[in-house]
C-alpha cells in the first residue's frame, strides 16, 4: 500500500470514465460493473471531487444520466463532461454548420445549431447509423467543401456492451479521414481542452487530478499528456495486449480500487 | 506531337483501368465515357498489346465483361487482370479461410474456397453491404484472431458513379485497420505484384507499358513504382485538387487521347 499512496500523494480530484469503468452499455441499458457504485458512492463521501468525463455520443447527457441513476449510481448531470456540449460551443464560436452524422438519441443537443448549408461534418458514435448511405452523404458535403472541415466526437476505436465489443466513431472518422484526404478535428478525449475545461469545472490543476478509465489511449494517455494522472482499470474494453498500463496493476481489477484512496 | 512520340517511345503495350475511364458505373449499368468505345477498338486494331487492369470488385469478372460488351466494348473475360481471382490464389497458397465482406455480386468468385472457422477476414467494395453490424462483424472477427489478417480487394479511396462520387474499399479498409491496430495487405491496385501480373499476362516488361488510369495513387502511382509509365485521364474520379498528374495534360481531356498512338 505505500507504493499506492505515494503514487496517489497531493491527489484531490478523481475523474471517471463511465462506459467500461462504471457500466457496461447494451440494448437493454447495460449493466453496472461489479463494485462500481458502491465506489462511486464511497468516492462521494470521500473528501476527493468527483467528475464524470465521458465520450458518451450516442446518449444525450440527460438521458446517460437517468440510466446511470436508476442503475444505481449517485450522479447528476452538471458533474458531467461530454464531447456535445463542448462541439456545440465550437461550431457557436467558429461560425460552424454542420451536417449531423450522429445517433438519434444525441440529436438532441444539437437543436439549437444551425444546421442549413451545412459547412461542416460533425461525427459521433451513430452505430446503425453509420449505414453505407450516410457515411456516402458525408463524404459527399466534405468533397464538395473547399475547405473540409470534419469534427469527431472522440476518436475510440471500439467499446465493450454486453453483446461484446463494438466499433466506436474511431475507425469512421479514419474512413472519412482517408476518403477525403484531411484531419479531423477531435472533441473529446484525448482531446487536451476537453481534460481541461473538466479540470476548470473541478477547481483542480492537472497534478491534483486522477483519471480512471479502461481506454489506454483516450482515458490514460490523454489525461497523461496533460499531466494528469492516468489508472486503467481492466474492466470494459480492456484487454491485456492492447498495451501496457499506466500504473502497475493493483491486485484486483475493479474501480473499486478506489475503495483504498 | 513530338513531346508525346519521345514520352510513348518502346510502348508495346496498353494498361487501361476500367471504371472512370472507359464508363462510369451507375445503378442503371452506367454509361460510356464519350469516346472509350472508339478508343478500345482502335487500340486493338494497332499493333499495341492491350488489357484490362481493374480493381472491380463489386461485379464477377463475367458480369463486368458482359455489361461493357453490352455498352459496345471489345473486351473478353480473359483480357481482364482483377482482384478477386488473385485474392483466391493467395488464400489457396496461404491456407486461410475468410469471413467474407464483398458485395453479393462478386461472391460466386469465391465459391471454391472454403469459409468455415475463418482465420481472416476479406474486404472488397461492399456498398450498401457495409452496414454497421456487417463491419462490426467483421471487427470482432478480426478481434477474435491471435494474428488478425486482413486482405482488401484495392485501397481505392472512392469512384464515380453516374449519381456522384461514391466511397470505394479503402476508407473502409482503414476503419478496420484503426479498429484493430493491423495493417492490410492489399490485392489489386497498387499492389506491384498486381501490375507484374498483368504485365506477365501480356509477355511484357515493365519499360514497355504504359497504365491508362483515373487514379493518381492506384493507376498512376502503382504503376510508376514498378516502372511503368502512367497516363492520368481527366474523367471518372479525376478531380483537379486531387495532385499533380504523372504527365503534362493533353489538349484534351478524353481516354480518346490514346487515339494519337
């Protein structure tokens, strides 16, 4: 245990993944991960601040967070960060339009966007609606833009629901990526303005911060590059071969680990 | 004149891509490009060699032959180099067993090979095929596989339709790619042993061809990085901003050109 409260000295803020940390996603709604809201609880009643940072794009964070509630867990919406919010802001500020590529259940956080003559792509995780069709209409607006613009709501490359693992909006946005020749533009993790408009939200500079999550590159290292740092739990899409982990491995895998802070 | 005789000096023989520059391909069969018809038949009446090196894989090479005979072109089904054929070769010499994500159109090319307890998965231009669950499934195929391998008929990046520009294998190829942290190998175009093949077909080398393509990366740049000569056509997918042509434009913009031969 010493080794863990060094590791874990000056730390004043944890912030939680939720899809693979806290709950496994599926058709039915999910289901909580063994120990987790129980750790979240545990984490509250802590003297620790708690946010939730999130790539949920296919849920509004209303919606996530009604989920999340009656499974159980003790959250509520403003200790959410999310990657629609955050696009929404940008589109505002840069004078944006944009063609939705999106889940319907997240179409809602769009609806005060202008959406007319789009001027760019907005990507999330659309699951069945990233059909051959709406990938194509995509495609087509970015190649008639003269300057393309294509923004990605993360850039996962998959998630685990409890039917098994899933492709995430990672591999779209590297299909449009290479169709149109460009670069997306990512909101969200590992994004380091959306770690640090989390942060701004805490009150919490970077080396005060943990951030749990099961995703190697948009949990651990994004949150590393910022100076946060970085716990993968071995839950959701974990998986030992995807790469080393942040921090050596606590003796059991679960966030209730956070049991010990 | 003379600059074209100089660049076309020691060319026995004719690579002519297919969609794009002889038609473009269309839900109603597609249409002639103005001129190819013309242009085919004077090629075969010179003393040129001439084939056909598609990266089609929507259509068996049967029903591609059938359909551009149908639109008036002097083409027989051995004439054609394609990535089907070839791909079966490989899974024959390598003992692999696909999943198959192909177009129904060009299934029948596979039937003699055995799909049981896949130990790889094969991508070609899916269409509307590519759905979600279809790439999802192929995802998790990959996932499944202690060594993933993953074999795409062509990287093209997109192709025109008579309805507009349509996505092609590649951006899909590089969704699975991303999804799964693998690299595929690519069958067809502009695979350099596609090129020898073709050129082994026709008896000839490499200074003594030249490729006829709409493509600057798969006709074009293939073709030159295995010594061949290559001629960009400013039809089908040729688009200005697409990068510099290999050659000085000609005064017109037609397959028509190989009519100064």
């Amino acid at each position: 245990m010493a080794a863990w409260t060094q590791r874990l000295a000056g730390v004043r803020g944890v912030l939680l993944d939720i899809s693979g940390v806290l709950y496994d996603s599926g058709a039915d709604g999910g289901v909580p991960i063994a120990g987790s809201v129980e750790a979240v609880a545990r984490l509250k009643q802590s003297q620790l601040k708690v946010r939730f940072c999130t790539n949920e794009s296919q849920k509004s964070r209303g919606v996530l967070v009604g989920l999340l509630r009656r499974l159980g867990f003790d959250i509520s919406e403003g200790e959410v960060t999310a990657p629609a919010p955050a696009t929404c802001q940008l589109l505002r500020e840069r004078g944006l339009r944009p063609h939705l590529l999106v889940h319907d259940g997240i179409r809602s956080e769009f609806d005060e966007i202008d959406t007319s003559n789009p001027n760019c792509v907005v990507i999330a995780d659309a699951v069945d609606d990233f059909s051959y069709q709406n990938m194509n209409k995509a495609f087509q607006v970015l190649m008639e833009l003269e300057n393309p613009v294509l923004i990605s709501l993360g850039r996962g490359r998959y998630y685990k629901e409890t039917s098994g693992l899933m492709l995430d909006v990672g591999p779209y946005m590297k299909a449009l990526e290479y169709a149109c020749g460009i670069k997306a533009e990512v909101v969200g993790k590992p994004s380091p303005e959306f770690f640090k408009s989390a942060l701004h939200e805490m009150g919490l500079e970077a080396h005060q911060a943990i951030m749990i999550g099961d995703d190697i590159v948009g949990d651990i290292g994004g949150a590393q590059r910022c100076g946060i740092r970085g716990l993968q739990v071995r839950t959701g899409k974990f998986r030992s071969v995807s790469g080393c982990i942040a921090s050596p491995p606590p003796t059991k895998s679960r966030v209730g680990h956070v049991f010990c802070f």
